[in-house]
C-alpha cells in the first residue's frame, strides 16, 4: 500500500497545481453546457433501467448512449429513451470492453455505470480518465487495490466520481441525521445496522446456473454489500469529516441458505444443491472509530428472512430504533419507554427531502432515494460541484469488503482500516447532504 499512497500523494500534488484539486473529491471536467447534460448509461439490466427511468424524469438530461452486453436488454433501453425524448441513444453491445469506446465520446458529460460488481472500478476509471463525471453504483469497488486506483485516477484526473448511494437519502436516515447535527443526540456513541434481505432467488438461474451475484456468493466469505447499511451510519459518524474507521473484525456463520434454497428449486441431486458455497449465511462485522465509536454491521442474503436495514443509533442523549420507527430522548421521553419517530421526523424534515419529496416520491425508486441520488449527482455535474458522496467516501463504505473477507479468512483478526483521507478526516468540515442540504448551516 505504500507505493500507492506515495503515488497518490505526488498526483494530487501535480493535480492541485495544475488543476485545482479540490479537498476531498477533484473538480470535474468543463461541461460544454451548464443547463444540459449528456449521460452514457453502461448496464440497462433491471437496476440500470430503473436508473435511465429516473434519468429521464429530469427534463435537462440527454441519454446520447447505453451499453450493454445483451442486446436485447440494450434495445429495451433504446425504446426508453426514444419513447420519452424522441431521440434515440447509440448502443455498445460488441462486448465486455465496448463500454470504453462509449466512455471516449465527446458528447458526453457523465456515465452512469449500474453493472455487476466487479465491473463497477474497472469501469469508473475508464470514465473518470475520460475526463467524465462518474456515478456509480454501489459498491464501488471489491478490492483494496481498487480502492486505491479509484483515489489515484480521481485525484490524478481531476474528475469527480460520486458513489449512487440511495439509503442515505431515505426520510428517516435524513431527519436522523439531521437531529444528530443540531445535537439532539449528543455525543455519538454506537450504531447498529445491516443488510438483512433473503435474496437467494437473485443467485440462481432458472436453467440451473449461477448468476453474477450467485458465482461471488459461491466464491467469497464476508460482507459482500455494506454500503446499503454503513453509508447512513457513516454520515451519523461523521466519518471522513471529523472520525474515521480505525479497526475492523468480521466472522461468518456456516453455509447452509443458498445449497437448501437449490435444493427445493433444482431436487436435491443438483449439482448446485451439492456443491459448496463460500459465503456465511450471516456475517457480523464489528468497527470502531477514531473518536471511540463502535459499529455493529450485518449481512445476510441467504436466511428466510423480511427486508430488515436495522438502523439502530445511540448517542449520549437519545436513542433511534429503525426496526420500532422509535426514538427514546433523555428527560422528554418518559423512563423506559419510547416514542413513535414520526414526531420528530416531521419536525426535524431534512431540507433536501421538504424541496425533492413531492418529485422523489412521484418518480418513485426506493422511497425517492433513486430520485434524490440521481438529483444530487447531476446537480454537482451542471454546477461542478464535488458530489456529496465523493470518491474517499465511496472508497470508505465499500473497503468493508475486501476487509471483512480477509478477517473472516483469518478467523475474525482485527485489522486496521486505512486512512484514505490521509489525515484530511481531521479537519475536513462536516458537509452538507447536496446542494439542496442547509445541514452547513444547521
């Protein structure tokens, strides 16, 4: 790791000399035009469809290009976008590499990638020294050398790369996070969440295959998808804007989910009923913070479980309980008891979600997280803004993945997190949540 940082370290020298660097994410490239802008969607599969959907409800964007590998898949977001604009997108559809003949383009501002995981860095990078804004889906990356070479092409390039993060826009994470900057929690002290979804139907096909998500479960023992859960925590944290991660330690239970799930769907003598998965049905991952945080953080697709993020936070004066929508508030809440939250969350409505809500919820797409995410990225792209989500955040939340795969490897030992501000997290200011965002001023 030390040959990249000392790499990064004389990039972002040379890039702030040249270009003006801005702390915490670059500056993006010149935009040929402040009202429009012009996306390249790589991946239209269900997730990267949804997204160009979200795309198009914003009047001022043009979809020049998709790519995608199924063709067919890449005609369906054709019809899309020629249905709502009456123009018709190019497609990339030659093969796995195509995605850079349409990074190249000079009608382009930005791309938005919604691929597999292991197709999310490779590409982004692609992008950003392209000089084109970046939005990517989550993770960002599933390899240490990965989250270097993000932070290296960002800094080295000057371009901005915003990591499209939905959860923590939802209304209750915002209003949370709001209360906790106006100091109604008081000194933060623990959290606990997790990405609890039984979604083993998402690793099989029907013709008795894996699936991209099934060969990563098949292969890989850790947190596979931290981002959902930990980028919440990590704004309620303030990681990377005054604490950072320092420690971190996961295990796993044994597999037993995804060969019962092939079992009912393929008969018992499938070869995948038969065959070995890496991946624990539950992972724990434990992680503590400079300023004396801790973080309790779960995963598990592979349980007969409901959708369940957790969300649970303590500070020194007030206690949320996601799973209950309940607040417990030293000397207002009676001893012992909670509240219902839907109080508070109206009285403390995060100003990006009091202006983007009526639209968000309109448009739909996660609660309008899709929405608001999406907004938040094209407004940095027309203003050249650093994103609110920026590369060291993106970075951050996604190094719970090869991290938690390398304790669990090693029978829970705890490692130490690196610093990927380079001790900026010291006195980087708390930010607001996008431009919309008073949070500066709250």
């Amino acid at each position: 790791m030390s040959d990249g940082i000392t790499r990064r370290k004389f990039l972002a020298a040379a890039a702030a000399t040249g270009a003006g660097l801005a702390l915490g994410g670059g500056v993006f490239a010149e935009s040929k035009s402040s009202s429009t802008v012009r996306v390249g969607v790589i991946g239209v599969g269900g997730r990267g469809t949804d997204l160009t959907g979200t795309l198009l409800s914003f009047p001022y964007v043009q979809i020049p290009a998709i790519c995608d590998i199924d063709k067919d898949a890449a005609k369906r977001a054709q019809d899309l976008v020629e249905s709502k604009t009456s123009k018709r997108p190019a497609a990339y559809t030659r093969d796995e590499t195509d995605y850079e003949n349409l990074c190249t383009r000079d009608d382009l501002d930005a791309i938005i990638i919604a691929t597999p995981w292991e197709w999310h860095a490779r590409m982004a990078i692609a992008g950003m020294r392209a000089k084109k804004c970046v939005g990517s889906e989550v993770p960002a990356c599933m390899t240490m050398q990965e989250c270097r070479d993000l932070i290296a092409t960002a800094e080295e390039t000057g371009t901005a790369y915003m990591m499209l993060e939905n959860v923590t826009y939802y209304q209750n994470v915002l209003a949370v996070t709001r209360m906790i900057r106006e100091g109604v929690f008081g000194e933060m002290l623990h959290a606990e969440a997790g990405y609890q979804h039984d979604c083993r139907f998402l690793a099989f096909l029907d013709n008795g295959t894996l699936t991209w998500r099934g060969r990563h479960m098949a292969e890989k023992n850790g947190n596979l998808y931290p981002t959902h859960p930990i980028g919440p925590v990590a704004r309620w944290l303030n990681i990377n804007r005054g604490d950072r991660f320092v420690r971190l330690t996961s295990m796993s239970t044994k597999s037993r989910g995804l060969r019962n799930y092939a079992s009912q769907k393929f008969g018992p003598d499938h070869l995948l009923a038969k065959r070995k998965y890496a991946l624990g049905d539950t992972n724990t991952t434990l992680l503590e913070t400079a300023n004396g945080s801790t973080v309790t953080l779960y995963f598990d697709l592979c349980t007969p479980r409901p959708y369940d993020l957790i969300f649970r936070v303590q500070g020194t004066k007030a206690t949320y309980e996601g799973n209950h929508d309940a607040i417990h508030l030293a000397g207002t809440t009676p001893e012992g008891e909670w509240e219902k939250f839907g109080t508070y969350q109206e009285k403390y409505e995060h100003p990006i979600w009091r202006d983007l809500s009526a639209e968000a919820v309109k448009t739909g797409g996660h609660g309008g997280g899709d929405y608001i995410e999406i907004h938040e990225f094209l407004d940095a792209v027309r203003n050249r803004t650093r994103p609110p989500i920026d590369v060291y955040d993106a970075v951050t939340w996604s190094a719970i993945v090869p991290l938690s795969i390398e304790s669990v490897a090693k029978h829970g030992q705890v490692l130490d997190f690196p610093d990927f501000t380079e001790g900026k997290w010291k006195t980087n200011p708390v930010e607001p949540i996008g431009k919309t965002s008073l949070m500066g001023r709250l």
